[in-house]
C-alpha cells in the first residue's frame, strides 16, 4: 500500500465523524490498523469508550466514504474499544479491579438518582462494557429490589476479608442492602457510614471493572464529601428535575464536586415532561428547560432529559429496569446516549492527561 494511497483511505475515513466527539477516525486517533489482503481492504478501528450502539451507524459511514475508490472491491470493517483508566487525583489510592468510578449524585432526594444510576450503569454494559454497581446509600438502599436481587440474599466471601459483588444483568453490585434486611434500619453517625461504604469500595473483589457506578447518598453533607476526598472518582454526573428548587440542590452538588477537584461530567435533567396517556400532549409539570439553562450557567453539559412516565417506576419497582425491561424503547435509547457521552467525556480526559501541559519558556527581554 502506497503512501499516497493510504493518505487517501485516510483523508476518506477522517470524513466520518464519530459521534459523542464530534471528531474524525483518523483525527480521534481510532484507526488502529488498515490493510489490504488481495482485493479485500481491512480496517480495525478502536475506539476509547464503549459503543456498541454506534457499530452499524459507523460501518455504514465508512462503507459510504471508501465506495467507489479503486484498488479493492471489499471492505472488512472491525471495531472494538480500549478502556483506560481516568482519575486527575494520582495521589489517592486506586480501586482493585476498578479502572474508572463515575459517581451518580444528587443535591436533594426524589429527583430520581437512584433509577438513573442503575440505567446508566445497565447501559455502559449494553454498550460493551464492564460494569459494576456500588450503592452507596447506606440510609436508603435501593438497588437490590432495582436489581431484582431477594430479600435475604447475600454475597459470598473469600478469605474472610473480601465480599463477592452479586451479578444480575451483567451487572456486578455491592449494597448495604445485601447485608442487612429491609426492615433494618441504619441508625449510624457520618464516620460509622463513611467507614462502611469505604469498606464496601474496598473490599469487594471486584473483577476487572472499566466502570465502577457508584449511587451517592443524596444531599452535599459531610458523608459525600468525605467520600469525594478519599474515593478516586474519575467524574461525577448531577441527576436533577427542571424545578427551580431542585436546580439550586444541583448547584450545590457542581460546587462540591468543584472543591474537591471532581470532574462534572456532566447533568442528567429527569422528569422534565409528562405525556397525556389519553392524548400524548406533552407537560412540562416540573418546568420546563431547567436542566438545559444550569448546564450553561455553570459549562457543564447537559447528557439528556429523560420523561415522567409510569412504566420506568413500575419496572425498577419489579427488579427489571428500563435498560433490561425495554431494550429498544425510547428512554432506553436516551439512556444509552448519555452513557455513551459520560464514557467519551471520561475518555476525553483521560487523552487530555496524558498529553500534559505544553513546555513553557519564560524569557526575560
């Protein structure tokens, strides 16, 4: 293959921009190797986030830039993804079998946190990748009726020091729930919770994690805070609804995460309308646009608004949420979107760590 050639193919590929980076193949750096084998040209891309949803729509692209060049008659097109490992903060301690911990927060309870955590993290594993679960809300854990898990069962251990995460839907969970009843209440102080969920993170085994979803507590208090200072959180996404008091709790979960050096990745805005069963007339009962005017205030993104709607309740009430329920419906779609912008974010920090800060010279003229 000749270097005019494949400056060519390149140039070709480069047109096909990638979603969630708005970048070329070539430009992105995600071709990873191209060939030509007789009349047949095999391309592999690999991509740095997970994207299982953006397979075909890529192919298709590619196919549709290189048709009609001469010197093959076919097109192989591979692609898979690398995940790295992304904390801006080196100086804390790294989780075992955990390469990147996304923290799912809220500044005020009932904004949804919860079922958007769980979707979330069902969606990074519908996109390919390795996923587990951490619920971190030692008061009011939810995660294992979520998940469909049974009252009363509990995770294995080995060697008497480490917990065995429990799987379900390729999911790999830890809670307070496993270890205690429903009807258990946690009556502890900030230190005895920030403990135990340290101990949860720390010693569970977990088994070579790209991403670890961690369900905060809701509120700014001192547990969360204690926890974004000793957890080595990759990135952070605020869960909010459009109301103007939920907006200012979210404010205050940007700002927290702000000082203590956490990357927002960006703002979930739930709840943001209601479709009429009757006449799908759509209503903004929370307000409307709430979401949106936060992430421009304050340059976070906004990764997407999801509807009020019966159904996703019903079935994070039945242990089969939405991802695992309705695998092609709407908010599925909408929760795969933002789970794919959430990892290409990380990603893209990850690529901006590495090149470093650029030489500077200081002359004295």
């Amino acid at each position: 293959m000749n270097e005019s050639w494949r400056t060519q193919i390149e140039a070709a590929l480069d047109r096909v921009i990638v979603p969630h980076v708005d970048q070329g193949l070539v430009a992105a750096g995600y071709l990873d190797s191209l060939a030509l084998a007789g009349d047949e040209l095999q391309l592999h891309l690999l991509l740095d986030f997970p994207a299982r949803g953006l397979v075909d729509q890529i192919t298709e692209q590619v196919h549709a830039r290189l048709e009609g060049m001469s010197g093959f008659q076919r097109v192989n097109v591979s692609i898979g993804w690398k995940i790295a490992a992304n904390c801006e903060r080196h100086t804390l301690e790294a989780v075992a079998g955990v390469r990147n911990i996304i923290a799912i927060a809220s500044g005020k309870g009932g904004v949804g946190k919860s079922t958007c955590a769980v979707n979330l993290a069902l969606a990074l594993v519908a996109e390919g990748a390795r996923v587990g679960l951490l619920d971190a809300d030692i008061y009011g854990p939810s995660q294992s009726l979520m998940l469909g898990i049974p009252d009363g069962q509990r995770p294995g251990q080995k060697d008497e020091r480490f917990l065995l995460p429990i799987e379900a839907y390729g999911l790999q969970s830890m809670s307070m729930g496993f270890l205690a009843t429903e009807k258990t209440p946690m009556v502890w102080r900030g230190p005895m919770v920030s403990g135990a969920l340290q101990q949860m993170l720390s010693q569970t085994l977990w088994d070579d994690l790209d991403y670890l979803v961690v369900d905060m507590p809701p509120g700014t208090g001192d547990i969360q805070l204690t926890l974004s200072q000793r957890v080595p959180v990759s990135g952070a996404v605020i869960v909010t609804t459009p109301q103007d008091i939920a907006l200012l709790d979210a404010i205050r979960g940007i700002e927290m995460f702000r000082k203590v050096h956490v990357p927002v990745l960006g703002v979930v805005e739930n709840m943001a309308w209601h479709s009429c069963t009757a006449c799908g007339h759509r209503e903004y009962l929370f307000g409307e646009g709430g979401g949106e005017r936060l992430a421009s205030e304050y340059g976070v993104q906004l990764l997407g608004s999801l509807p009020l709607l019966m159904s996703i309740r019903q079935q994070a009430d039945s242990g089969r949420p939405t991802v695992v329920a309705d695998p092609e419906g709407e908010v599925t779609r909408i929760y795969r979107r933002m789970a794919r912008q959430i990892a290409a974010n990380l990603a893209q920090r990850a690529a901006d760590s590495e090149q470093g800060f650029p030489e500077i010279e200081v002359a004295d003229d």
